[in-house]
C-alpha cells in the first residue's frame, strides 16, 4: 500500500540529511550496516549514548533519509561507504527505503508538550499513521495501533528516538511514566518482534539502572566508556580529520591540540566533530564548547563536595590522569556518591577521555582544558580557589623571574605528592604541570615539543592577543637548573616558537634526591630570552 509523505513523527523524509550532505561532510553512512545487521534479530535494540556537539542528531537524520519508504533517497548515499564494497552484507539496497519510521525527537516533544509528552507522542503518531493509512482503525492502546498499522502497510516500523534520555535529565518527575512507556514497547515481548524491525536510541547518558538492572534491559548498549564497534562513529577519526584539514588547508597539528584526545580500542584517536567543522567554517582554532548549554554544567558538577576531588580537578587541569571506576554510575545527574560518579558522569558529558584498558580518565584537549580552566575559577570551595590563587601566583613569579618563589611553591606540591610516585623527570614534569594548573585562561601547553635540536619539555606558549610571554620550561632530575637552561639554548628550543613573536621566559627545573634526606629540594633559574637580530 503506498503510505503518504511527510510527517513529523511518522516518516520524516530526507531533508535533514540533505542538508548535512549540502555542508562539510565526512561519511559515517557505515553506522548504517551495523544497524542492517540488527534487522529483526534478537538485537534489534540499539543504544547509543554520546555528548553533546558529538553528531548524534546528524546519525538520527541519516538514518531516517535512509529507512523511510515515503521518499528515494538513492543520490544521497549513492557512492557513500554504505553503497560501496563497505557493505560487505549486501543490504544497501536491501533495507533502503523500505520502511515505515517513527521519528522521535525528545528534547523538542518536551518543548511542546512537557509532562503531558507520552500523551501526546502517542495521540501525534496515531494521527498521522491514520493521515498515512485511511483504511487503518486505532487501537484502544497505542502498541495496538502499531501492530495493525504493521499488518496493513506490510513492513514492520524502524523506530529512532533522539535524545531518548532527556526527560530523565531536564524532568525527573516523569521519569517512572516515561520508563513505563519504553518498557510496554520496548521491553523483549512478543508486541516488540511484531511492532519493530530495529530500533535506534541516542541520548547523553546510559540508560538509567533501575536497582541492579536496566530498565529498559534489552537494549544493547554502546557508551563513552564502552563504544565497542561504534568506537569510529563517535567522532572524527584521525584520517578523516587529516583529509578535511589538507581539502580546507587547515593546521593539521593545532586541530589534533585544541580537539583530538578521545581514544577507542580498534579505532585510535577520536576529535569532537562539531568543534573541527566549527574551526574549519571560522579559520580559527578557539573552545567553541562554551557556545553550548554543556558547558554551564562543568562548574556544578566540580563544586561536588567529594574528598579528593579538588585535588584531582587541579591534576587532570594540569595534564594528568586519574584512575576511574566506573561501575558504579546509576547514570543520571542527580545520584552521586563518591568522587568517581563526578568522574565517570564528566566521561559521559565528554569533558573526560577514558581510556578502558587503564581504567584512567584525562582532560582530552586544549578546547576542554579551557573549560576547566574557566570553570575552575567559579567553584567556591576554600581548597579550590586556595589552588587556583597559588597557581596563579606561581605564573605571577615566573614571568617576574622570582625563582626561589617558583621553587617553593613547586616544593610545596611535591609535598603533597606521594613520594613513592616521585622519582623521575615524568613525576617531575607532573608535578610542574599540576602546579600552573591555572594558565589555560592564558597559556596553550605542548610537552615534549620538537624545537631546534631536541624536545622542550613544557611550552606554555600565550594564546591569540596574551601580553603574557612565552614559557619554555626544561626539567633535569639530579643535575642542576643552570644545566636546564643551558640545554634550552645550546638546543635552540625557542626556535619552536620563534613565529609567535613575543618575549619568550626560560626556566630551568632541577631536583637532587642525590642529596642527603632532609636537604633534597627543587632550584629553579629564570632568564628572560634575549633574541638574536
């Protein structure tokens, strides 16, 4: 039976890809096999939880251009990955446009109906099931109009739900109703198999557990600390991002600093795709996540009055990782009860790369660092603002060149170290960086940056239109800060930055644990670099 177009919720058309197709674009139509493969399979429920600004939307909208049977959409996707030898299956021509689908964009079915949304997805989708097939008779019960709608147009329906998890974030008090909604269509019974070829969900966070289970335990999920085959679809990979950087003559390196970091087993390095799209459109590298209401949240979350938690904020600000235990997570925003549900809740919003086979989570790139940084600044906590003043201080001796104030203050956070983890340049460099947590409001850091005839260990190199100047920070373990600033200039580090035009600041960092117990102590020289015509 032909079935009329468009709808809202029924059979939404293609437009929405047709637009993203119109702009900047980079192929993930392969997501589109790995949902074929789940057609009416046991594993037909698929649940994919990513931050925000990470392409969900765009993977909904592709999706629907691609399962709706109202429109053709064979020039859209025609020569995409899907099409071609990728689709190893043979299922492209199989599965596109041979569906009814059930469109469902949560965050806007709030705006428009707030408490009253079950009602109302369930009387907008009747409607205009019964607009798309005169010859259908609604059910007393809403999974009753699907079944005959099903029998009718002769295909079972391809149901994507956008956002699936807002109501539980923005509405708490909805959250049973809406829970018992999924479960009467969604929850593995017969009514299921007959109603759904697949069903696709996104949404920010897992789905919330109800006790020890799910509550929608059918579903098979793919997170940001679990993405599993989905890993390549989280984002940009690294040679999707060097291909747009040389078709748009963008810096290759500098995109890989400000939005690279996320990495995933069988995939490696992920960016934030709407940040590189965003650089590549404006030609600039900047954070554009304060452009978004995600970064409102940061500060709420770090404020969290949790033992131990300013002190690892301060860590991960200055380019450390902590270890991370994620298992405990009810996966929703208000139940937290140690230090690793903030932890673990930040990996899923994206301010956190987690890296599975470590169990560790870190600050990914410079773009989030600035967050923290800016963040960080607003927690009114004694221990935090106590944190953020010394750092800040400590940037206030180094330009200034008070080095017995820099290597105090640096004694004082290897103080707070552990001893049994400092024994090293590495723990040396982690400490200086933990130390000048507070630069990112100023300062980009690169470690181990290729200049003149070696590696500088630290660059705190000031961002576009700083007064601030340049750090190059070398680090010696049992030799001498005068040593650390020889090597600087015998290995012409400042050569790196030569471009960046301002005074540049070098430091050298020494500490002697060959020194007898009791007078092992960092020294610190500061010179101020004199540049040759």
């Amino acid at each position: 039976m032909e079935v009329k177009a468009l709808g809202t919720y029924l059979n939404p058309g293609n437009s929405g890809f047709m637009g993203i197709r119109n702009d900047i674009y980079v192929d993930k139509s392969g997501l589109i096999s790995l949902i074929n493969d789940t057609i009416d399979t046991p594993r037909r429920l698929t649940c994919i939880s990513r931050p925000r600004r990470f392409g969900k939307s765009f993977a909904a909208k592709m999706l629907c251009a691609y399962y709706d049977k109202t429109c053709n959409s064979s020039k859209l996707f025609d020569g995409l990955k899907i099409s071609s030898g990728q689709n190893i299956h043979g299922t492209y021509e199989k599965h596109r446009n041979k569906y009814d689908v059930i469109y469902l964009d949560m965050t806007n079915i709030m705006g428009k109906a707030g408490l009253g949304m079950i009602q109302f997805i369930e009387d907008s989708v009747t409607e205009e099931l019964l607009a798309a097939y005169p010859e259908l008779k609604a059910g007393s019960v809403f999974d009753e109009t699907l079944i005959r709608a099903t029998e009718l147009a002769g295909n079972k329906f391809i149901m994507i739900v956008d956002e699936w998890d807002a109501p539980i974030r923005e509405t708490p008090g909805i959250q049973h109703n809406y829970f018992q909604f999924l479960r009467t269509l969604l929850k593995g019974s017969g009514t299921t198999d007959r109603i759904f070829a697949a069903v696709y969900m996104t949404g920010i966070l897992p789905i919330k557990k109800d006790g020890s289970q799910s509550a929608i335990s059918d579903f098979k999920e793919f997170s940001m600390v679990k993405p599993r085959k989905f890993g390549s679809y989280v984002g940009f990979t690294e040679d999707e991002v060097l291909a747009l950087c040389k078709e748009h003559n963008c810096d290759f390196q500098k995109m890989k600093q400000w939005y690279d970091g996320y990495s995933f087993r069988n995939t490696g390095s992920v960016y934030n795709p709407s940040s590189v799209i965003e650089a590549i459109h404006n030609n600039d590298f900047d954070s554009y996540w304060v452009q978004t209401s995600a970064a409102e949240s940061l500060m709420e979350y770090i404020s969290l009055d949790f033992d131990g938690l300013s002190k690892t904020v301060a860590e991960l600000i200055g380019g450390g990782e902590t270890r991370v235990d994620t298992d405990g997570f009810a996966n929703d925003l208000l139940t937290f009860r140690n230090r690793d549900d903030i932890l673990t809740l930040l990996i899923h919003l994206g301010y956190l790369a987690y890296e599975e086979t470590s169990k560790t989570a870190h600050i990914p790139n410079e773009e989030i660092r600035m967050e923290f940084a800016r963040a960080i600044r607003k927690v009114n906590r004694d221990d935090t603002i106590r944190r953020v003043r010394e750092s800040d201080q400590l940037i206030t001796d180094t330009i200034h060149g008070n080095a017995n104030a820099v290597a105090a203050q640096i004694e004082k956070i290897h103080g707070e170290e552990s001893p049994l983890h400092y024994n090293n340049e590495q723990a040396l460099r982690s400490v200086i960086k933990r130390a000048y947590f507070s630069c990112g409001d100023e300062y980009v850091l690169f470690e181990e940056l290729p200049a003149g005839a070696g590696y500088a260990d630290i660059v705190y190199l000031p961002k576009k239109d700083s007064l601030l100047p340049a750090l190059i920070i070398e680090l010696k373990w049992n030799h001498t800060a005068e040593g650390a600033i020889a090597q600087i200039k015998r290995r012409r580090y400042p050569d790196a930055i030569r471009a960046y035009g301002g005074d540049i600041m070098l430091v050298g960092i020494n500490y002697d644990k060959n020194m007898p117990a009791g007078q092992r102590k960092h020294t610190c020289l500061i010179e101020n670099y004199q540049k040759t015509p």
